[in-house]
C-alpha cells in the first residue's frame, strides 16, 4: 500500500471500480475510448494492483493474531482453526502473486499506450 496515501484502501478500491466501470459503460454504448480514459483505467488498476498485493500480507498476519487470540475459531479444535487459517493464507499467497503479476503487466500497458498515444 502507498504509505503517503491518505485515503484508505477499500475507498481507492472504489475508485479504481468507479473508473473501470465509466470507460466499460462507454464502451458498451460504443463510444470510442480517448487515450487519456484508457491511460487513467489502467493507472487506476495499477494502483489497485499495487495496493492489493502489498495489503495482503498484512491481512495473514491480522487473521494469524485473531485465531491466538481467540478472537476467530473458537468452535473449532486448534487443528482445524489452524488449518483453516492455512487455507485462507495460501489463498491470500497467491492472490498477492497474481496481484503482483497484474501490477507489472499493467505497468507494460501504460507504458506502450503512452508510446502509442505520443507517436
């Protein structure tokens, strides 16, 4: 997550759907999408991309602490808490590396976007 942003995660993530959502709208309408809505939409999920793999991490080590603390899997036995804590940090693990993939293909759009638009 960007440490000099001051809005928090789940409000940039709203954002970043706002913006898909206006340029899948006009799309939709077939209406022409500028290079500038194009360059913003992906910059927009770039962000988003970037924000969500860096986050997760943090979300695993959150969830590690409630199942210690008590806080989650209190009906469970300390195995099946755990496991299931397991299976929610593989899912996690894996969604920040295709978060990561994301973020470095997005990065490669815009920059050949932005050498197409100024060409």
């Amino acid at each position: 997550m960007n440490p000099e942003s001051a809005e928090p995660p789940y409000l940039l993530a709203a954002q970043a759907g706002t913006v898909v959502r206006h340029l899948y709208g006009r799309l939709q309408t077939g209406e022409q999408a500028s290079p500038a809505d194009l360059c913003r939409t992906i910059g927009a999920l770039q962000r988003l991309a970037d924000d969500l793999a860096n986050v997760l991490p943090g979300l695993q080590a959150q969830l590690e602490e409630s199942l210690l603390s008590g806080q989650i899997g209190s009906t469970d036995t300390a195995a099946e808490a755990w496991n299931k804590v397991a299976d929610v940090g593989y899912a996690l693990a894996q969604a920040r590396t295709g978060g990561l993939l994301l973020a470095a293909e997005l990065r490669a759009s815009q920059r050949t976007l932005g050498e197409l638009a100024s060409s």
